[in-house]
C-alpha cells in the first residue's frame, strides 16, 4: 500500500465513517469529542488473512457487548457492523491487513455525564501492522519485562470491556518496558496473580500442559479461546486457574496470543527464562493453519 508507514491520518483509501465510506484524511473527529476528554470510546481489533476476516462474528459480537458495558448502544446491528467491515475490506483491496472498528460517544455535550452524545463509528483497514512483534522477535521469542501497573479488580473498571481507558496503564507498561530493551511486559493483577501482556494474554507451559490465567479481571481474547481448542484437539490439557509469578520458576515454555500477536513465544519474564518449546511451535503452526482454513 503507497500509504505504508505514513502517519495514520495522512493516508490514502477509505475509512467507513458513521455509514458510508469517506476520504480517509476526512474521518476527523471535534476536539470536544466526549471520547477523547473522558474515555468513553470502545474497539476491535481485527486480522485480514487471505482476504477474510478471521472471526468476524465474535469482534463484532465483542465492540456491541464492550459499548453495552461502557452504558451506551452502537447504532448498527451484528450484522450491519459485519457487512460494513467486509465492505471497508473490499474497498482497500488488502488480501492481508489489520481492521480497526472504532465507536464512541461524540461532541454534543461535554462533562461527566453524557447521556445525550451522539454514538458514532469507525472501521479502518490497514497492512503495514501485519505483525505486533517483528518476525525476528517473533521466531526467536520476545523478552518480557514486569509491570509496575497492575489489572485492576472487576469493581474498579469495566474490565471485560475492550474500552479505550483500560489501555492507559498498558501503554505506561509498553513504553517502561521498551526504554528498557524488552519487547513488552507482563501485568500483574490488583491480587498480584499472572493476568496478561499489555496487548495479549499469556500461556505457561508446565511439564506438557498449558497454564492459562483465568480471565476474570482481564480481556478473554477471542486468540485466547481459539488458541485453547487447537490445544485440546491436540489432547494438551489447558488448566485455567490462578497463577502466581512464581511459578514461572517450573515453567518450561511461555507465550502470548492475540489478534496482532497471533502466537509469539517468550524467552523471558525478568528474572525467569524459557525454551522455545514443543507446545509452542505446534500451537504457533496449527494458529497459522486455522487462520488461512476457507
Ligand atoms: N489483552 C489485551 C489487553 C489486548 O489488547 C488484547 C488484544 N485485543 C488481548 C488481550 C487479546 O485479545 P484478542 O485475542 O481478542 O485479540
């Protein structure tokens, strides 16, 4: 694409915009944005592979349930937001790429309260972000630092919701950890268990079975429990439960998975070290397989 590592509001092509699709240096929003000032903004993140959306459904199912969460309705139904995603798609002419639904309450009223905002709502489609971790990072393993930041409880925030203001604390983490040479870190939650990376969830290899955090303070990737039933057809077993840091000191693989960073291994959590093992490449090669499946 002519418009790859451009600024992101000074590209070519289209954006979907609140029902049909504008100039892409016209998707602009008010300064007095009520999502920009108080947050109140919810979003997906999507992968292309061969011209598909790969789980379409469940993104869109997950942008309608996170609005709902944040007390406000996205003015499109499931199967508006999926016709409207596929035509963004097809309008950008990317066979594999990155799809970026966006809806948040508008300008009419500024405040904490804002009963009355209009909702509004964006689909972009870009292909310069194939990977979250380069391909380099991603065959060798990434280094993970730990977070100062911690998930926060379930009464704290709207922690099931994929909302803009949870990010705050992941992008502090990101950027302590990258000052420091790592590719990302890995939170802790308001307990001071396992919970996930800043933009991924996180899975421990532990003498042939998978450990995983349960979910229940942080996003349940829709990678996540696609990554849990290729383990169990492969008859691993996958233990969700509690998990302290500590037990990183048994653990023998480690990786993360998400939208954008599909299955990446992890060599390294701090203090604590790891093989790119078995479980993982197995997993890594049967995602690769699933996501180009027609
Ligand atoms: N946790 C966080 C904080 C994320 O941003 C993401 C990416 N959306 C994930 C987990 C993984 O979610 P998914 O597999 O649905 O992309």
């Amino acid at each position: 694409m002519a418009s790859a590592g451009k600024p992101f509001d000074d590209r070519d092509g289209t954006i979907w915009y609140d029902g049909k699709l504008v100039p892409w240096r016209d998707a602009n929003v008010h300064v007095l944005t009520h999502a920009l000032h108080y947050a109140s903004s919810v979003f997906e993140g999507e992968r292309i592979y061969d011209g598909r959306i790969f789980k379409l459904r469940e993104h869109s199912q997950r942008l309608i349930d996170s609005a709902r969460i944040l007390g406000f309705a996205v003015p499109w139904s499931l199967e508006q937001i999926e016709a409207a995603s596929n035509e963004t798609v097809r309008a950008s002419g990317i066979a594999d790429g990155y799809v970026r639904p966006v809806a948040w309450r508008g300008p009419e009223q500024m405040g904490v309260a804002a009963q009355h905002t209009k909702i509004h709502m964006a689909i972009a489609v870009w292909d310069d972000w194939k990977a979250y971790f380069t391909p380099e990072a991603r065959s060798k393993g990434i280094r993970m630092a730990w977070s100062k930041w911690r998930r926060p409880a379930p009464d704290t925030a709207p922690t099931a919701a994929k909302c803009a203001g949870l990010y705050m604390i992941c992008t502090l983490s990101k950027h302590a950890a990258e000052a420091e040479g790592y590719e990302d870190a890995v939170m802790l939650d308001w307990r001071g268990q396992l919970a996930e990376a800043t933009g991924a969830n996180i899975f421990l290899g532990i003498d042939g079975e998978l450990h995983t955090p349960t979910p229940d303070c942080f996003l349940d990737g829709i990678t996540r429990r696609a990554v849990i039933g290729l383990a169990k057809a492969r008859n691993i077993k996958v233990i969700e439960r509690a998990i302290m840091p500590d037990e990183l000191g048994r653990t023998q693989e480690v990786f993360v998975t998400g939208t954008a960073a599909e299955v990446t291994p992890v060599t390294e959590i701090g203090q604590y070290k790891f093989q790119v093992g078995t479980m993982t490449k197995t997993l890594m090669a049967d995602f690769d397989k699933m996501v180009r499946a027609s």
